[in-house]
C-alpha cells in the first residue's frame, strides 16, 4: 500500500443511543483486500469530554495515542495516556478510551486480524447497532 494522508480521509461520525458522551470518527486506512492482507488500521479521533464507549474487540488490538490526553479504562483498571502512549488490548477485554482532556484526542489503532468486529454495549448510531469492525466483516 502506497502512503496515504490520514487526515484527507473521510470520517465516519459515530454516537451512543442514550449517551451523549459516547462520540466519535474514524475512518479505515486499511483492511483485509484493502491495502492489507492479514491486519488493520483505523485513525480516530475523540474530542474533550467524549468517549468511544465501553466495547470488546473480537481480535487483538495495539493502540498508539498520537495527541490529546485521556484515561484507557478497562476491565481491570483506569490508565492515564497521552501523547507517545501504546498499549495492547486483549481479544475480547471490555475497554473504553475517554477524553479527559482540552485538545481533540488522536489515536491510531493497528488490528492483527484483516477483518473482525467488535461489539459495544451502546447503540451506535447512525448505523444502529451495537456491532461494528472493518467494511470487509460480512465476507
């Protein structure tokens, strides 16, 4: 896959039915048939006083935290990241990433599968489901 700017990507904007808290966008870099063919990368951002909302992958997920402050809040605990901040998430550990902070929150997420999906204990909208993950997870 060639070099892609990130940011001349188009965003999905997403929310929480019921939590006006839970707001995100991101879009896919890459993806099984996609630019990848065995893992996946999604750009994100999450502005202050937001959140992704508390979800589970169904692969293992590295998350490399590019600007903004915010906490990782997981099954097992609540970890401060910033900038320059990677962690792992296993399969299938309940997480959430909140912006606890006054600049738009920038991430980046690296899957190590090329298609999978992950479940989220809101209703996302507007694609309402609770089921979300690569373009690609259908087949």
């Amino acid at each position: 896959m060639d070099p892609v700017s990130t940011y001349d990507l188009p965003r999905a904007k997403l929310h929480g039915e019921g939590d006006d808290t839970v707001r995100w966008q991101g879009a896919f870099v890459s993806y099984g048939g996609h630019g990848a063919d065995q893992s996946t990368t999604i750009v994100f951002e999450i502005e202050p006083g937001d959140r992704l909302g508390w979800h589970t992958d169904q692969t293992e997920e590295t998350q490399y935290i590019v600007s903004g402050t915010g906490e990782l809040r997981r099954d097992d605990g609540v970890f401060p990241v910033g900038p320059g901040s990677v962690f792992v998430l296993p399969t299938n550990v309940g997480h959430d990433l909140v912006n606890t902070g006054t600049e738009t929150l920038r991430a980046v997420g690296f899957f190590s599968a090329a298609m999978f999906t992950q479940i989220f204990d809101n209703l996302m909208q507007p694609v309402n489901s609770h089921v979300l993950g690569t373009p690609n997870r259908d087949g």
